[in-house]
C-alpha cells in the first residue's frame, strides 16, 4: 500500500488509495455523505489523480461537516 491514509482530520491510518478513510472513521460520517463519496467516486480515479469535480464537492462536503460536528480537540497544557 502507497502513503495513503485516511481523510479523517488526525487520524492518519493507513488505507487502501481507493478508499476515502478507514473503517471507523468512514462509519463516523452520516449515511447520505458516505453515500456521495461512492456515487462520485470513479473507479481507478486515485490511479490517474483526477476524481470528477461531483467527487471533490462531495469530500469538500463530508470535511465541512466534520468540521461542524467533530471540533478538533483542544490541545491539553495550552492557553488560548
């Protein structure tokens, strides 16, 4: 397997180049982003390096909603 890892904001496992994100970070998201993920998703696109733009709207989607419903947390020891 190639450097490709996992699309999950820190998670960083290892995952198959065709796949968005490991297991359970994949079942994180809700149904309907997971279902446009593979309703976009051309096979072979992360051979060539060119998934469809219906593709990279749907992930631009899945990490604004991660981003709106999984926060990062803080940094333990750090002020703000």
């Amino acid at each position: 397997m190639s450097g490709h890892t996992c699309h999950w904001p820190g998670c960083g496992k290892a995952v198959p180049p065709k796949l968005w994100g490991c297991k359970a970070c994949w079942f994180k998201l809700p149904k309907h982003l997971r279902d446009r993920i593979w309703s976009t998703y051309v096979p072979g696109q992360e051979v060539t390096k060119t998934p469809s733009r219906e593709y990279l709207e749907a992930a631009r989607d899945v990490q604004a909603w991660i981003a709106a419903n999984h926060p990062p947390a803080p940094v333990q020891g750090r002020l703000l």
